[in-house]
C-alpha cells in the first residue's frame, strides 16, 4: 500500500550553486529528502518512508518543518526494493537508511548488483545514525516527542500509516526492537537522519554514504 503525500519532487540550484529540493506542485523548498526502509517482520510488511525538511526554520524557531512525503508497506523485499528505485526518481529521495546488519540486505546487494550490470543506478544505503549510542526504539522516540510535544515541527499528512502505527504502539512497544514495527523503524531512521546529521554542502548526497557497509561482492 502506497501513500503520496507529495507527487513529485524536483532539485534546483540555489545563487551560490548548492543543491535544494522543490515540490513541483506547491514550490515548497526543501533542505534533505531522506528514506528509511524496515523489512518484512513476522506478520507486518516491510516499510519505506520519505521524509522532507524545509529550507528555512519555521518562524521564531531553530527547527525546521519535517513532513512524510511518502509511504510504502509491503511484505515482498523484493516490491520495497524497486519501489526505492521509482522514489529516488520522482521524489529524489537518494539516501535511505535502514539496518545494515538484516539478513535481507544481500537482497539489496543483489539488487544493486543486478542494476549496476544495467548501469541503471543502485540504491544509497546506510545505517541510521545513533542516538546518543544507541539505535533504541526509546532512543529515537525521543526525537519524535521534542518535535510534538510542545511546538510542533512534524507532520505526518492525511491518512498516514505512520500516525496509525506510532499512535497504536503501547507502553511496552517502546523496550522492544524497533525493527519489530517496520513502518515506525523506517520513519524514525529517516527522522534520526534529518535530526542527528548536518546536512554536507551537497545536500544529502552523500549522507548514507557516512553510514554504509561496503558490498561484499563489489565493494562500494
């Protein structure tokens, strides 16, 4: 199941050259677009989620606007997988963070592979940044709750998967692997790459690229 919150996203030039992110509808623009993907686990689909930041703070803040651009569940590795390649081509959604140390990630590997022998491009993927040390579930929610709970810099958009899942999570959700819930994984990851790493002078480029293994078979 597929949720666009945002159809389209262009890049641009700013006057001093750096890259930025535009909504093709709304012309809203946007510091980073970043992805997390979660795979399938037990009887919950796997998960990717897009996330956007604006490019200026909101007023009379530090932070800046997060919106999820897009949203994906599925329970096939493979269908997550292309559905990465389709956003990285109409949402310029390039860096996805994900646990690198999952079983499914020679899937991925394969997957590149296969697209590199077509000289198509290969998916960006890299390992959530830590929070304070640790990849937690509680760890992240804390990113979460500092942009909800008293001003509000996060928006999920209608209908959003994301809100479902997080808001029918329970106390007891928060001491368990948030690999658990591969909706939440995949949102938070993204979020703790907007939250936990500066942007490089070429937007998010290279950002998974700080965090990745390399391929076992071809290397980087």
């Amino acid at each position: 199941m597929e949720t666009l919150h945002i159809q389209k996203i262009e890049t641009q030039r700013d006057a001093l050259g750096a890259l930025l992110w535009r909504n093709a509808e709304s012309k809203a623009l946007y510091r980073r677009v970043v992805g997390g993907l979660a795979w399938p686990r037990g009887n919950r689909p796997g998960a990717l989620v897009a996330l956007v930041e604006h490019l200026h703070p909101q007023p009379g803040q530090d932070m800046r606007r997060v919106e999820v651009a897009a949203e994906f569940a599925d329970a096939d590795p493979g269908q997550l997988l292309r559905k990465a390649s389709h956003w990285a081509e109409t949402l310029h959604c390039r860096a996805l963070m994900t646990d690198l140390s999952a079983p499914e990630m020679q899937l991925a590997f394969d997957y590149n592979d296969g697209r590199a022998r077509l000289r198509l491009p290969q998916l960006d993927l890299g390992m959530p940044p830590a929070m304070n040390g640790s990849r937690d579930f509680a760890a992240y929610h804390r990113l979460m709750e500092r942009r909800t709970r008293s001003i509000k810099t996060l928006f999920y958009g209608e209908r959003s998967m994301v809100a479902r899942e997080y808001n029918s999570r329970q106390l007891q959700d928060f001491s368990r692997p948030v690999e658990n819930f591969p909706v939440v994984a995949a949102f938070l990851w993204a979020l703790g790459a907007i939250d936990l790493d500066a942007p490089t002078e070429a937007g998010v480029a290279n950002l998974a690229s700080r965090h990745r293994a390399a391929d076992p078979v071809a290397g980087y």
